[in-house]
C-alpha cells in the first residue's frame, strides 16, 4: 500500500467504483483529502453542498460527499473512527505564521496544491477550499465555538470511501501540530 510520508501530499486518479481506504498507521494523524471530478477541475469537492444535502456537519459511514456542482463524488463506506472534519480549510504558509512558530512549512494546501500542479497542469489554486479532513477532531460547543484537539484515532484506524464518478484526488498527512498532537506521521492509503 501506498504512504503518503509525513508533511507531504500525493494527487492520483480515481475511477468511478474504485473505493479509497485511508488508514492511520500509528494513530493520532490527520490527512486532509481534496479532489475533483476528472476533466473539471472547477467541479470539486464543497463542504457546502454536502452539509445542505446531508442536512449535517457530522459525516461518517453511509454519507456522501457533492461536489461545488452538485454531483455525488464520494460514498463513506466504512469508518472504523467517525471523526471528521469537514468545516476547517487546509493549514497553509500563513496558517503556520500566524498559529505556529514554523514559518517556513506550506502547509497541507501548500503540499495539495504541489500535488495537483503535477498531476494536472490546469490545476488553478482559487480551486482549493474546505478539505475532508480525515481523522482531525474538531468539537464544537453549544455557542458555536470551535476547538481543534488532539485526535482520538488508534494505530490501524480507517475510513473506506466508494468513488461516485471518476476523480483527481489528493491526499496529504498532515503538517499542523495542533491537528495531530504535536506530532507528525505518515498516513497509508489503498486503492481497492
């Protein structure tokens, strides 16, 4: 199976039927996951349309995930942990020299946008919002504050989505201190 090492993120393609399992190797790593729908590259995946069609911010097995265009795009199929973020957009350069003390890092989007780049050359960064974050624990309180803690994954958990229609995607493990208990690793992914 393939790693995506830590700090660093991957674009392949995936066909429509083809699932996408990510697995957290050691335990307590977050992988932001982003795509499109192959040959659209402005058809991409929206947390907005998910949470309206969902009618949920909380999105785990039997769920699915639109598109900016309304297409189904991904089918949660199994999910060994059932916590997701789907709120948050990927830590970025200024993400770290604002939050963090590690200016130099570009961060999750940095490393997606890296990825797409040299998979699709067409690839336009305006096209990077809100990211699947896998595995990141964000609680929310009953005034609506957010919190990004440590998250609750153990060594070997998954989530297993089923493509809708054929995609580019991206994969990162990722580069936030916060969103991974002050450490990094690397994150396993298959494609079955």
């Amino acid at each position: 199976m393939p790693i995506v090492e830590q700090r660093t993120g991957v674009a392949f393609e995936l066909k429509k039927g083809q699932k996408l399992k990510v697995i957290d190797i050691e335990g307590k790593q977050v992988s932001d996951l982003f795509c499109y729908i192959k040959g659209d590259y402005q058809d991409y995946l929206s947390n907005g349309r998910t949470f309206d069609y969902a009618s949920k911010i909380l999105l785990s097995t039997g769920d699915l995930l639109y598109s900016s265009k309304s297409k189904p795009m991904f089918k949660i199929i199994e999910d060994s942990n059932g916590s997701h973020d789907f709120l948050l957009t990927p830590c970025s350069h200024d993400t770290f020299s604002i939050l963090y003390e590690d200016y130099q890092h570009r961060g999750c989007e940095g490393n997606l946008l890296h990825a797409f780049k040299e998979y699709d050359e067409n690839f336009k960064e305006t096209c990077l919002p809100a990211t699947f974050n896998i595995f990141m624990n964000v609680p929310i309180s009953s005034k609506g504050q957010i919190e990004v803690i440590e998250p609750t994954t153990i060594a070997g958990d998954f989530i297993t989505f089923e493509a809708l229609d054929d995609l580019i995607v991206g994969l990162t493990s990722c580069s936030a201190p916060q969103s991974n208990g002050g450490s990094f690793k690397p994150i396993k992914y298959e494609v079955i």
